[in-house]
C-alpha cells in the first residue's frame, strides 16, 4: 500500500489519524518547491504562494533563480544549485528572495537533490520567512529556559500520564533524576505519595479542559524520606493548534513551611474552639458524674482517642485535700470513661464508680502528688506498667495499640482533686507540648465545675439530711383517720430544703395537719423549716385555731429575718365529723368525696407567713366517712410551661380516678405529676376519714 493509499485508509490504518489540525509547521508557513535538473520549477505548495505571492499557475516551468533570485545574486544561486545538484550534500542558510510585489524578504532555505525510480535529478527547497522562524525559535528558548531554569517544578505527562518531561526543580523536590521519570506514571516514580488522588486530579483536567490550581498533597520522596513535606500543585491541560489535549502540564512548589504555619493556625483555631465549646458544655448541671462525662466528652476525639476522669477519693469522703506529698499510695474513685470507638483500653480503666488504689510509681499518683502534667509522648512496653492498674489492664492498653499518654491534674482553688488521662491510639500523632497546654486549660475549667458539683451535693446531702430528720419519721395514729405522705427533694442540688408536713395529735381525739413551704432552698430554707415545724406543733397542741396558728406564726417568722412562707392548716375532730382549715398563701385543699367529684376547696387565701399584719381566717366544713382530703406543695403542679390552673385540673383529674390505697395515691399523683428534672421539692400529705 502507497502512503497515499494509507492516507486514504482513515483511521483504521496504523499511523494514520486524518484528525489531525494545524501544527507546528502550518506557524511556521514552511514553503516545499521541487525543481528539476535543469532549476524549473516542477512542484509548488500553497505555503510556497503564500511566502512568494506566485501562484502555482505562475511559477510552474519557470526557472526559480529567474523568478525568485536578484540579479547580484544569480551566480552565487547557481553554483550552490550546481552543487546540491552534483551531489555535495544539502544546503542550509538565510538568502533574499524577491517577492511578487517587489519587495525583497530573508527567507530560511533548506535543499536537498531527490532522485527518482528512472534516476531522474530533482532538488528539493523548504523555506520559512526568517522572521517568523526566529519568533518561534525565541518562544521555544525561551519557554525551554524557562522550564529548566525555573525554581519551581515542572512535569509535562502524555495523555497517558506518563512523563514526557522533568525540570531540575522537579529532580530536586522529588530526588529522582529525570531518566527515572520520563515513560513512568507518577505511582511507578513516587510511590511515597498520594497517587491515586493525583492522576485521578490529571485525568479530570485532561477530559475537561479546567485547569486545577494550588492543590495542596503531602507525602515523603526520595529527597527526604523520613520528613512530610507538603506541595503546592497546578494542572494544566496541553492542547494542540486544534484545540485537541496532548497532556498535561504541572507546576509544583515546596510548601512545607507555609503549610505548617497554616497547620498551626488551623489548629490554634480547634483549640480555641475547643476550649468555647468547654466552657458551654461543661458544668452545665450541678451534679458530679454528668460534670465529669461531659468533660469527657470534650477532650474526646478532638484531643483523644480515651479519656479518663477520676477524683480523689477523700476529697468526697471528707472534702478535704490529701495534704502534702508523700510517698504513700492514692485512692482514686472513677468518674467517667469516655472512648472514641470501641476498645480494649476502656476495659483497662477502672469502671465507672469504683475505687482503685495506685502507688507511687503510678504516673497518676506523680500527677496528683507534684500537681504537674506527666507526658509520655511515646508509651514503650515498660511505660504501660505505670499506666495501668495491673498487668491485666497494661496487656489491654498494649492490645489496643496505646501509643501517647498524657495525664493531666484537676484543679480547683488550688488544690488538686483529681486526673483527667488521655490516651491515643488510632491517632497517629504523639501528644505534645501543644497538647499539654490544651488540656491543661480543659482540666481548669472542668475541675472547677467538679468542685462545684462536689460541694452542692455536699450542700444537698446535708440539706436533705436536716430536711429529713426534722420531718416526721413515722405515720403517727390518728383517731378516725387513715394517713399518707411522701417527701421528695428536688432535682436540682440548691433547690432543696423548704417543704414541710406534719400530723399532729390533739386532745379530744382531733388532729392537726400541716403542709408548709419555706421560700427559698438549701441548708438555711431547711433549717429555717425546722424552726417553724417546732413552733407550729407548739401552737397546735394548745389547742388553737388554725388562723390563730398563722398568725402566731407569722409573727415568728417576720423575726427570722427576709423569709416568707406558704402554710395550711386543717384541724379535724372525729367526733363531729368536723373539718377547721386556714390557709396562708398556699395552693387550695382538694376534698375527694365518694361518688362525687374532687374539688378544690374554696378558701380565702390569705398572705404567705412574713408578710405580717394580715389577718388569717378559719373556714368549717363537714367531713363525712370515705372523704379523702389532699394537702400538698406547689412542687406537685407547678411547671414553668403550663398554666397553673391546667395543672390543677390535672391533679383532680388524677383523684378523680377509682379509689385505691392511699400509698398507691401518692404514688400515682408524684409519678404522673413530677418530672426527673422538676426544680422543686414536694410534701403531699393525704387524710381520709374513717369510723371511730
């Protein structure tokens, strides 16, 4: 098959691509003219009219020195003519030529003799405008000198991302001469990098023609094995004068240092961040275990893979400190435990509520003794034995791949009392300086919220101590009445103290009860409780009127100071199926009788007990057998999102239901009634007449 045959193949023949569009040498507008033996033109291109201005029709048959050539110029013309001609080898150079319109242009020839299949002579002539080679042989210097000059790398891959092309800069970032790059892919030449992200990077540029720029990738090459270094790469697609990709073009820059200052940036912004969302998150209640979880859940995983809360055990057992340092063991009582994932290294702390005893050796023993960080960036197989409570825990530690520690004291007022442990180890990175100080400011924050919670569950266990010991402790027997009660304290650790119940026997058989509220809460709202509990039984069982017991009450209480109080008190005498009640402030009575609906009694309320000077007033009802009547605290209805009076009608609703034990009431009205979370303690007080 002839070339020209081939051509007309298509694609389908190898080599040939009829696709292919304006090239290199349609710039340079190079001119092909074939003369015969005797210097006659024989063949013209259209690039040969466009540089001469003749048309083939033209120059055809005629002589090319004639034609193209001055006449100063014809014997030098003919000479080298004669020895292309002669066999002398080709000729290259720079010669005048005349054009069409009577100019004269430098034009760069190249001429070679042909010889044909009947040995027929001929000479072959290219030739370019000088000007426009020069331009180009410019742009090439230039953009060669570039390339290899440039301080910055640079790759040029074929379509099949191989390299077709490496700069010195580029040998040198990635330590690897040119020869060990060209006719490889990036994965063949640097197999240290991320590859696959890169070519997948180079083959979207190829397909879309959108150049991707200051793609940053770390990884190590052979110029520094044993350092991360971070580039800065661009892509750029390579298209032919067609508009077709031939490849691509990269350009890479070291970035290392701006990438680990931007690195250290990013990661003062985390910490900042961190250390907000510390401050929002923890302590956000007043109680010991939920305070330590959520300073569990901060330091975990933005800090660590494990994390660990405890506190000394005698700071709870008596509120003080350990004292100086010594070489003795401590007790540590374990608060949270907190893990990115599941993992044996949660097994190896100590569960949740128990106690455990570390001696002097232990780091978190040195912790808590010195008051300062202990750091083991690297943990070796030595270091788990200071770690762990025993061998056990150091061979779960050693199965989880614990590989950085750093223990860390809790501070409060300044005295330590507790260790916040951190451990990492599916993170790669060792903990450092950087982290110290980190959580060193976590710990800080959280051990005050610690200590807080520590002292109010004092506070509370002390309150709710006193509140319980000056109620009553056993249902007292009463004449013709059937009687229940419950107290119970608050969720909230400053929020108990203030409510009261009491059932108090009188001469004739009559029964006096008592349902009060102090306002206020903790320790002083109990003690405060306390007092008017004594004073009101006193003035009960002499044998008062209830308005007459407010009212002495009242006088006793405006001499304790700035404090105020609800009370009701309901004195009932079997004897006349008689009920007297008065009221100071509080919520009203509800009366339950058989057969009927609850009602909440219809009662002048009165001012609370502080107020002074208001008259109190006794009402008289009749109470027959069955009738139930139901005291309580405002703890019982009051929510902060609903009205009062829907949660009253709640509460008669709730009585409204089939009679049952008076226990399996106040079971029912605190389960139905209260929430887990409810800010306020509650006394219920329930009677229900019998036969005597």
């Amino acid at each position: 098959m002839s070339t020209a045959d081939a051509f007309r193949a298509g694609p389908g023949v190898a080599g040939a691509d009829p696709s292919v569009g304006p090239g290199l040498l349609d710039v340079l507008g190079v001119a092909a003219v074939v003369l015969d033996a005797d210097g006659r033109i024989t063949l013209w291109s259209p690039q040969a009219e466009e540089l001469f201005g003749y048309s083939a029709k033209e120059a055809l048959g005629r002589s090319a020195a004639g034609l193209l050539v001055a006449e100063q110029h014809l014997e030098l013309v003919v000479s080298l003519f004669a020895e292309v001609m002669a066999g002398a080898g080709p000729w290259a150079g720079v010669f005048p030529v005349l054009h069409k319109d009577g100019s004269t242009r430098l034009a760069e020839f190249r001429n070679m003799r042909l010889e044909d299949r009947e040995g027929r002579l001929y000479a072959l002539g290219i030739a370019s405008d000088q000007a426009t080679l020069r331009r180009v042989e410019r742009d090439l210097a230039l953009s060669m000198r570039l390339v290899s000059q440039s301080p910055i790398g640079v790759a040029v891959m074929d379509t099949d991302l191989r390299y077709v092309l490496v700069n010195p800069a580029l040998e040198r970032l990635n330590g690897l001469p040119a020869d060990q790059h060209l006719g490889r892919r990036v994965h063949e030449a640097l197999p240290f990098l991320d590859t696959d992200a890169i070519e997948s990077a180079m083959r979207e540029v190829l397909t879309s023609g959108l150049p991707q720029l200051n793609q940053v990738t770390t990884g190590r090459t052979p110029a520094d094995p044993y350092q991360d270094h971070a580039w800065s790469v661009s892509l750029y697609r390579l298209d032919d004068l067609a508009g077709r990709a031939i490849g691509v073009a990269a350009s890479i820059v070291d970035v290392t240092e701006q990438h680990k200052a931007s690195t250290a940036v990013a990661q003062a912004r985390q910490r900042l961040t961190l250390i907000a969302d510390a401050s929002a998150r923890i302590g956000t209640t007043l109680d010991l275990d939920v305070t330590a979880r959520e300073l569990g859940e901060i330091a975990v995983p933005a800090l660590a893979d494990v994390a660990t809360v405890d506190i000394l055990d005698a700071i709870l057992a008596d509120g003080r400190p350990q004292g100086a340092p010594t070489d003795e063991a401590v007790q540590f009582r374990a608060l949270a435990i907190k893990a990115a994932y599941p993992t044996p290294a949660a097994l190896a702390a100590d569960p949740v509520g128990s106690i455990a005893r570390y001696d002097a050796t232990r780091l978190v023993t040195q912790c808590v003794r010195t008051g300062r960080a202990m750091l083991l960036a690297h943990v070796s197989h030595q270091d788990l034995g200071r770690i762990a409570r025993d061998a056990e825990a150091a061979a779960l530690l050693a199965e989880a791949g614990v590989h950085s520690y750093l223990a860390v004291p809790l501070t409060a007022r300044g005295e330590v009392i507790g260790v916040l442990g951190l451990q990492r180890t599916r993170n790669p990175m060792p903990f450092d300086e950087d982290d110290v100080l980190l959580a060193g400011e976590l710990a800080a924050r959280a051990a005050v919220c610690i200590d807080n919670a520590r002292w109010y569950q004092k506070q509370r266990h002390a309150a709710l101590t006193l509140q319980r010991h000056l109620l009553p402790h056993e249902p007292t027997r009463t004449p013709g009445l059937e009687i229940a009660y419950r107290y119970q304290p608050a969720a909230a650790v400053d929020e108990v103290g203030g409510d009261w119940f009491d059932v108090i026997s009188l001469s004739g058989d009559k029964t006096a009860l008592v349902v009060g509220d102090v306002m206020g809460s903790g320790i002083n709202a109990a003690a405060t409780m306390g007092q008017l509990r004594t004073v009101a039984r006193t003035l009960a069982e002499l044998d008062l009127e209830p308005a007459a017991v407010l009212a002495r009450l009242d006088h006793t209480i405006t001499g304790l100071g700035h404090t105020m109080a609800t009370c009701v008190i309901a004195v009932y005498d079997p004897h006349r199926n008689r009920c007297r009640i008065a009221t100071a402030g509080h919520l009203p009575p509800v009366l339950t009788r058989p057969g009927r609906a609850p009602e909440l009694l219809d009662l002048p309320t009165g001012a609370p007990l502080g107020v002074g000077g208001v008259p109190f007033e006794t009402v008289q009802f009749h109470l027959g057998t069955g009738d139930e009547l139901v005291l309580y605290t405002d703890g019982l209805v009051e929510t902060r999102d609903q009205d009062i009076d829907v949660r009253l009608g709640a509460l008669t609703d709730l009585l409204g239901q089939p009679r049952r034990p008076l226990e399996e009431t106040c079971d029912l009205l605190l389960g139905a009634l209260r929430q887990p979370a409810d800010h306020d303690d509650v006394a219920l007080l329930i009677a229900r007449t019998q036969h005597t």
